[in-house]
C-alpha cells in the first residue's frame, strides 16, 4: 500500500480508471491518451453521427463535444461516444432506460444500447432519424436497437409514455449557434426568447418522466449573441432544471482538444475574447 507524505493512501488514476472508466472528478480530459483511445474504439465500430446532418447552417465558430473544431468543417458537429460511455456508467442504473429529447445524431442511442441500457429518443428531422436507425441496424443486432421518434418533444412529451426513466441525457441545441432545420418545432430557428420558453417546457417535460433518484446529465457551453456577450444559456439551463424541481448535484468541465484554437486567439483577443474550449456538463437530480 503506497502512502503519501501526510500518512494517506495513494490511489492512482489506473486503478480508479478500472472502476470508473475515468477518474470521476469535475475535470473530464479528452486530450488525454485514454479517453482518445476509448474515442477510437467507439468510432472503429461504424458511428457516423454526422450523418443526417448535411442542410445545418451554422451561425458562429465553436468547437463540438467531439473535441474537433467545426471551422474545418461546419456541418459536422458530433458527440463524442467516450463522453457517453462515462456519463451512462456513472449515472445511470445497469439496464436502465434513458430518455434524449433532442436526439441528433446516433452516437447517443447506439452507445446506450451496445453498453445494454435502453434508449429513447426524439429528433424533429425525419432524415436524421432515418440515418440514426441506418447505422443502429449495421452496428447492433436487431433485438437491440435504440428507439428514436420523429417529432417535436415539446409535443411528443405530452403523450401517455408507458414508461419511466432512469436517466435524462441530451446535448440540447445551443440557442441559434447551429440551426439545424426550418421546421415550426426546431428551437434552433427561434429567438432567444421563444427558445428558452420552449427549452424549459422540454426540459420539464423530460423531467416529469423520469424516476424519482434519477439523474439528468445536459452538456452544453455559452453562446454570444449578437452583441458578442454571452446569452447565459448555461446559468439559463440550470435555472430551467431547477424551476422543474430538480437538484443541481453536479457539474463537471470537459476539456476539448486545442485545434486551431492557438491560431485563432490574437483574432480573438483583439475584442479581449478568449478562445473557448470547454463545454460544460450539468448533472442534475430528482428527489
């Protein structure tokens, strides 16, 4: 048994990497050379989560949950299925249901049930379901794919779900940074007003579906607005969780990969902006 200088059991990441998949601490790496590993193996298995996401305009630069820098290629804005793996593990019971009201692309859904949780999700573009199930059907067997409905959670949620679940995880569209279609139920295209309305209402919705004890984890970062100010979308999240009767328990800081980050920062700078490479990851409970 390794102790420190203080008389204190020394507990290496390798070994709380065993039990946890990564170190569960408020600081997520995906630099580091196990997340990227991890990274690879999800990727080698045929996900393509941008895929059915080819007519999105995006309305500034930003880097994506995937760690990569969307100025390369603005279409391709996906999540990164080692962020689910962790996520899944930690907040989820073995076996458990998961509900996504803002579904996007597959990486979501297909992790959640090759890891052998159940998953439901909700996306208002018919493409990006047809896609998503695409590639379910090429990666798991057909007695275990995910299920994604086509539609406005604003309005599927009102529906008699005979089911609850034990998790609530999504990656909601960030205000207008990238609008992903021009359909009347896309929050994407609206004003900020009309979309934290609508946000909130998905958002208590979801909640209501889910089990008492049960965990909500959104990863979601600051957005500018016109007046190159940030909105408070992340201050605006928590308060939506919180006007539902969930619990702020935790939130966590996942690091994304420089990319062309040092390139951009005297640009940057020059309006004393800092260049962002974070996204942030609010977990929230219900008692």
């Amino acid at each position: 048994m390794a102790l420190d200088l203080f008389g204190n059991v020394i507990i290496k990441d390798e070994l709380l990497r065993d039990k946890f998949i990564e170190p569960p601490f408020s600081i997520l790496d995906t630099k580091s050379g196990n997340w990227q590993r991890r990274k690879k193996l999800w990727l080698n298995k045929g996900i393509k989560s941008e895929i059915g996401r080819d007519n999105k305009k995006v309305n500034s630069i930003r880097f994506d949950t995937n760690g990569e820098d969307i100025t390369k290629n603005p279409y391709q804005s996906v999540f990164d299925p080692a962020l689910c793996e962790v996520l899944y593990h930690w907040f989820c019971d073995e076996g458990g249901k998961i509900l996504d009201p803002f579904a996007g692309g597959s990486v979501r859904g297909i992790v959640a049930n090759y890891l052998g949780y159940k998953y439901s999700g909700i996306d208002i573009r018919q493409e990006q379901v047809d896609s998503n199930r695409e590639q379910a059907m090429e990666i798991l067997p057909i007695e275990n794919q995910p299920q994604w409905y086509v539609g406005d959670s604003n309005k599927l949620l009102n529906d008699n779900w005979n089911a609850k679940f034990d998790m609530v995880m999504s990656c909601p569209p960030y205000a207008d940074l990238e609008v992903y279609s021009d359909l009347d139920g896309d929050i994407s295209n609206k004003p900020y007003n009309e979309f934290l309305e609508l946000y909130q209402s998905i958002i208590k919705k979801s909640c209501n579906l889910l089990k008492v004890g049960g965990f909500a984890c959104f990863v979601v970062g600051e957005v500018r607005g016109k007046d190159g100010n940030y909105i408070g979308f992340v201050p605006d999240t928590i308060n939506a969780f919180k006007k539902c009767g969930m619990k702020f328990y935790n939130e966590a800081i996942l690091c994304n990969s420089i990319g062309s980050a040092s390139m951009r920062a005297n640009g940057n700078m020059k309006s004393q902006k800092l260049v962002k490479v974070h996204q942030n990851i609010l977990i929230f409970k219900k008692n």
